[in-house]
C-alpha cells in the first residue's frame, strides 16, 4: 500500500484483497498481485480517482463473492457503473453471459462489446490496462492460451490503443504479442532494427549536435530525442512494401518538442536548410491532424553523409496526447472531462474522437428501447474492416469484401487447402458468399481436398491469393521434389554471362 493512496483508494484495495484472498495468478503469484498492477497502469495514465477504485476492483465482480450492490454501497454509483462496465464487457467476449438486457439487436459480439463500452470511455481504458498487464504477464500461460491472446491483443486492443491515440500503449502491446504470434519474425526484426541503430549511432550523433547548433542560433527553445521504431510497425510497413527496406524511410526518427506551432515550422525550415528534403516526404499533421488527433510535422531528409533520417516536430502538448492519447486529455482536463462524460455531454474532447459520440448515443437510445439500425452504425473505428467469429468465438478481423476463403487461409492455410464447404451463422453456404460484420463462420474440410484452380476468382485478400498461389504451385509441380511449405531462399539466375 502507498501513503500517497487517498482512503477511498486504501479501502478499495483492502476490499480487493479480501475478495481474492486464495486466489492464484498462473505465475504462481497471489492473485491481488493483477489488480494492483492496473492501478499503477492506471496511474501511469494520469486516470481520475473513480477508474483507479474502479481498477482494483475489476476482477471483484466475475471472480469474487462481491457484488455490484456491495461497491455500489461502499464506492458509490461512478465506480459501479465502471466495474460493471468492465465486468461486460469480458463477459461479452467470453460470450459466457448475458448482456442482452439492452443489446438484444446483435449476435456481433464484437459490435456488443463497443456499444456496452460507449457509454464511458473509462471502462475501455480499465480495460487496457488489464490487458496490458496480462500482456505482460504472458508467459506464465500455456503456449496455445499465449497465442489466442496475443493475437486478439495484436488485432482488436493495439488498433483500440491507436483510435484513442495512445501511441505508447500501441506499441508495448504490439510487441508484447507480436513476440508470441510470430517469435521468428520478432527476432529477426528486432536484430535487425538493432543493428540498424547501432550501425547508425554515430551519424545520430553528429546530426543531432548540427541540429541543436542551428536552433539554438535561432533561439528556439527545444528537446531533440531518437525515436526507436517498434517491431511491430516495422513488420507491418514492411509488408506494405513487399519487404522491400529501401522503402522504410523512418527506421531512424529524431523527434524535437518546441514551445509552439510557430517553432514547429521555423524547426522544419532549419532542418530543410542543413540537410535535403526528400520530395514528397513532408507530412503536416499540425494543420491535418490523424484521424485519432494526432499531431506533429514530419519530414524525412538526405544527410551530408547519404543518411535518410525522419525529423518529428511538435509540442509538449501535442507530444503528451500522441504518447497518452485519451488518457492525456483526462490528465490535463480530468474534470471538465469527467463531468461532461457523466452528462453526456463530449463535444469537448480535445479531437476529433467523434465516434465515441456516436457510440455514446447509439447505446443511449438502445438502453431507451428504441430502434437502431446497427448495420447502419458505421463505426469509424475499422471503417475498412470486418470482424467475424470461429465457431469457438475468436476474432478474425478481415477487410471487408473478403470471401470465405479468406477466413480459412487466414486461420492456417493448412485449413485453407483443404476447404469442402463453408457453414456461416450455421447455414450452408458457399465460397462467392461476401462475410459479413459478426458472422460466424465455420469452414469444412477434408484431407483428400486440394486446391483448385477455380479458387482464385473466390479469393478477396492478398494474404490468401498468396498462399493459394503457393499451393498451386506445389500442387501442379510433379517435378518439384519437396512439399515442404518454406519458401525457396534463393533462385539461381537463369541466364549467366
Ligand atoms: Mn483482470
């Protein structure tokens, strides 16, 4: 216990640990250990008083005698609604209860979880942080447990993270699962990105002090730090471009914090006159913020010694809200903030975060009865995605468009090679049948099965034209000795000279 801790907080965790008095984490720890980490978490954000409780308490509902009568009566109604709020939401994912009280419109759990969650912000935050922790806590799970996590984690929570601009929870989470969904190409990336910065240290070194020298000169007050680029994004920019790492650009960043806008530009103009820009590398997201609010101005420039370095400027404000996101705002603003969430009222926040909104009222008028179209509820959120379900009820998020094909090379395309039919929503249906937001889809196999041919008129992603191509290959192939399913490594040049 911390002498800081205020004794709502105190009581909160004295009640928290009588609740999971004998209960054990898998890492053999007991189990008050866990909620006790999301409140430093929680902390760490700069989160008001009600979601820290809140915090401690989120485990109390589902695993403990506790009821929500119980912290209603002792941490009043905010912490309540927060708990139960949190207490839903992992319900609604184990899809193990029932929240149908007021979302009777929709199997889409999915859709479920964010509607149950638009009411306040602040459960999807306590959310986060419990996942994080769990995250970080991973290795104590057996590895198919790790891997179903993580890959949720990697799917659904680090693009939460990013909607809400929480750009340095992005990330963690985003490594920590990258790790356990693919451990080889983690590795690797990871050698690679730090040989990468060693190999470019010293260059970092001399520019950074040519940098400083010219600010200074122009009497600009100013932090100048590296960034480090994640595993997780390098992977992902990575295939964007066909792997290809003469197109990564930003694997070296110097981010520099001025006071105002006004340095932000004047900095841009010092960097442009000591190095050469590249063309069409300057990006101005201080006028055309990123649709979760992020702000900065970029620009990526050609050292005297032939170095591609990406220059980051900002201000500390906006530097706080790419780090923080959401979690900032509450820091900075928490009560005006706080206030308006409970009235109902968040035309303050400080971005365009407008889909907050939207979910706020659309589970507003659901709770009054009334009719929503939820089909017509275009959540921002993944505007380009779709979210559909294993029998078993694990997410699969795919773009929309994508066939069942797609699903089934997306699970393995072990499952992909050999699909017979395809049931959605427990119907028979077929492969040129378009998924939808929330279906369940559930793929037919049959070992005797191969690939056909016909097959890539049914097939919407790259990932699994790919893959299909691959196994056509082998398939018609009789000359090539191996099936193996690694890729060949090197193909000798048909032609010498
Ligand atoms: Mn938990």
């Amino acid at each position: 216990m911390n002498t800081k801790d205020s004794q709502c907080v105190q009581r909160a965790i004295e009640v928290a640990t009588k609740a999971h008095e004998g209960q054990f984490r898998k890492t053999g720890e007991p189990y008050i250990v866990h909620p006790l980490a999301v409140k430093k978490i929680l902390e760490d954000w700069g989160m008001d008083e009600d979601t820290i409780i809140a915090g401690i308490l989120h485990d109390t509902i589902e695993d403990t005698s506790l009821t929500l009568e119980d912290i209603k009566k002792e941490f009043g109604e905010s912490v309540a609604f927060l708990v139960d709020g949190v207490t839903k939401l992992s319900t609604a994912r184990n899809g193990m209860r029932d929240i149908d009280t007021y979302l009777p419109a929709t199997k889409d759990n999915f859709l479920r979880l964010m509607i149950a969650l638009g009411d306040d912000i602040r459960v999807l935050i306590i959310k986060l942080a419990d996942r994080l922790h769990n995250l970080r806590t991973l290795s104590a799970l057996p590895p198919d447990k790790q891997k179903k996590i993580a890959k949720e984690s990697l799917e659904v929570f680090a693009p939460l993270a990013d909607r809400l601009n929480m750009g340095r929870l992005r990330v963690e989470m985003a490594d920590l699962s990258f790790k356990y969904v693919d451990p080889r190409r983690f590795e690797e990336l990871k050698t690679l990105i730090e040989k990468y910065n060693k190999s470019a240290e010293k260059s970092l070194k001399k520019i950074k002090e040519e940098v400083a020298e010219a600010l200074k000169k122009e009497k600009i007050h100013f932090e100048i730090s590296g960034r480090v680029k994640s595993v997780y994004s390098l992977h992902k920019k990575l295939a964007k471009h066909n792997q290809n790492m003469g197109e990564i650009y930003d694997l070296t960043a110097l981010r520099i914090i001025v006071d105002d806008i006004t340095d932000c530009y004047l900095t841009l103009g010092v960097i442009h006159s000591l190095y050469t820009p590249m063309g069409g590398r300057i990006k101005d997201y201080i006028a055309k913020p990123k649709q979760n609010g992020y702000q900065s101005l970029h620009t990526t420039v050609i050292t005297k010694d032939k170095r591609i370095v990406e220059f980051q400027m900002r201000t500390k404000e906006m530097h706080e809200y790419a780090e923080q996101g959401l979690a900032a705002s509450f820091y900075y603003n928490e009560q005006k903030l706080t206030e308006n969430y409970k009235q109902g009222k968040i035309e303050h926040l400080p971005t365009n975060l407008l889909w907050i909104t939207e979910l706020q009222t659309t589970a507003a008028r659901l709770r009054e009865g009334k009719k929503v179209d939820l089909k017509k509820l275009k959540l921002n959120l993944f505007a380009d995605k779709i979210f559909v379900y294993t029998p078993k009820g694990d997410i699969i998020d795919l773009p929309n468009g994508a066939l069942p094909l797609d699903f089934a090379y997306k699970l393995h395309s072990e499952i992909g090679d050999h699909v017979v039919g395809v049931k959605i929503n427990g119907k028979m249906s077929n492969l040129n049948k378009k998924l939808e937001q929330g279906d369940i889809v559930e793929i037919l196999t049959s070992k005797n099965q191969t690939p056909k041919q016909s097959w890539r008129k049914k097939i919407f992603t790259s990932h699994a034209r790919a893959k299909l191509f691959k196994a056509l290959r082998i398939v018609h192939d009789p000359t090539n000795p191996t099936e193996s399913a690694e890729p060949k490594k090197k193909r000798k040049p048909r032609i010498r000279k």
